[in-house]
C-alpha cells in the first residue's frame, strides 16, 4: 500500500471541533498525520479527539484549548504546541466566528475582529519558526468571497465609531486574506508556504448564525480545498494563491492594494503587541 504524503506529518487545525474544522481533521488524520485539534472548551476537544481517534484508527490526535477572544489564551496555545512538538508542518487557521452584536475581547477588542483575524494573526507569527523547521510547511488560511464587502477605516476596525455584525466579519476575512498574501511575500525562498481558500457557502454554525439560508454545501465540500492546500504534493510550492474548489481565483481588488495590506500588517501587529 502507498505511504501517505503526509503520514506522520504534524498538523495543528483552528476551530477544529465541528463544522469544516472537523471535517478537515478527519479527512487529514485519515491519511495519517499527527492531527492537533484545537477547540475552546476542554470537553467538546476531548470528545472530538476521541471521535476522531475512532473513525480513523489514528491514534496520533491530540488536544488544545484556547479561547481566541483572549490573545494570552492564544500565546499559551503557542507555549503548549511547541513544546510537545519540536516542529509544525501544516497549520490550517480555520477558526472563525460571527457575532451580530459588538462584543469586546479580553483586550478591549471588537470580537468578531478579535477572534477572526488577531487571533490567527497572532498564532501564525509566533509558530513561524516551527513551521520553519519543517523541510516543506505549509499555512493554510481560511477567508472567504464575503473579503469583497470589507470596508476598511483604520479609525474603526473596532467598530467604535459605527457597528455592522456583518461588516466586522467582512474585515476580518479581509485580515485573514491579507495576512495570507503578505506572508507569501514574507516567505518567499523559505521552506514556507501561504495560501488562503473560500471555502464555499457552506453550512455551518457559523453560516446559519448570519441568518442566510440559501445555496449551502456540505462540510465535505467546504473542506475540500483546505484538505488539498495541506496534503497534496503537487502544491508543495505553491505560495500566495487565493484558492476555490481547488483551483486559483482572483481575490477582490481591495486585497490586491498592497499599500493598505501593509498598513492593516502593521497595525495588527501593534494591536497584537508583536515587536
């Protein structure tokens, strides 16, 4: 039987408790990597990791738990990951949210922005030299089409000027595919690679809590292009490509201006406290 690409490979997936999270886990432990399952609470990760133990015959799952609406929750993710595993091969940023109400973080910050893009900011350039060490990582960051709505007014990403549930979750998928494109360029001729992936309209939790109903696939589907951007060997050297249903698309103008994505860098950067 052919060895697995990734067998034995070290993969940490956000949010990775139900929705596309899990089913990314699933499909990526069933090819027999060693799966690192975060979740923000204790239970539900356990019982997941249990789960997924089961239908996988892969006993190579293991827990964290951080609650992403806390950047030192966040930190101590990193401090744990690394140090029971001395390197990361694949980090999918997977974790998101949406909250119609304007909600702060333990840092005072709006939480959809908090939770969406700070957090998984935060979390990818504190492991970069984990995933440095690997002889081909990847990151995989999921965003989405809502990226084209964003808005960005760098007197109000905390929506303390005017507030729009929607608006705030638009920004942060802009976030997520601005920290992906400006990784790419911060990573090029490493051994590191950055994409970014819509997943699709899929029906989640979190698409359910938007109040939209219409036109929603599968988690199978959702994960799909996830799964491939982690795993497949053919895009090993594939860096700084915004992916749908496995192929590459063209993000909206907003993420293309390259001024602003180094602004919206640099603040996120201030407002995470990294040096």
């Amino acid at each position: 039987m052919e060895k697995s690409p990734i067998e034995g490979k070290v993969i940490l997936i956000t949010g990775a408790t139900d929705g596309i999270g899990k089913q990314t886990a699933l499909e990526l432990a069933q090819m027999g990597a060693q799966i690192l399952i975060h979740g923000r609470d204790l239970d539900k990760t356990a019982k997941t990791c249990e789960e997924l133990k089961l239908q996988t015959n892969n006993d190579a799952v293991f827990g964290f738990v951080a609650d992403f609406a806390d950047l030192n929750q966040v930190r101590k993710l990193v401090r744990e990951v690394t140090n029971q595993f001395d390197h990361l091969d694949v980090l999918v940023n997977n974790a998101g949210t949406y909250f119609k109400q304007r909600l702060l973080s333990a840092q005072g910050y709006e939480l959809n922005f908090a939770i969406g893009h700070l957090a998984p900011f935060l979390l990818t350039n504190l492991l970069l030299n984990s995933l440095l060490i690997s002889p081909s990582g990847r990151i995989v960051t999921v965003s989405s089409s809502a990226h084209a709505s964003a808005v960005v007014d760098f007197e109000n990403l905390q929506g303390e000027k005017h507030f729009d549930g929607w608006q705030a979750y638009c920004l942060a998928k802009l976030g997520n595919l601005f920290m992906a494109l400006e990784l790419a360029d911060r990573l090029k001729n490493t051994s590191v690679t950055s994409n970014a992936v819509h997943p699709g309209t899929i029906d989640t939790k979190l698409y359910r809590s938007t109040g939209f109903t219409y036109n929603s696939r599968s988690v199978v589907d959702g994960a799909a292009t996830s799964v491939y951007l982690a795993s497949d060997p053919e895009v090993e050297d594939i860096n700084g490509q915004y992916s749908f249903r496995k192929k590459a698309v063209n993000p909206a103008a907003i993420a293309l201006d390259n001024q602003l994505r180094l602004r919206f860098w640099e603040e996120s950067k201030a407002l995470c406290g990294l040096d």
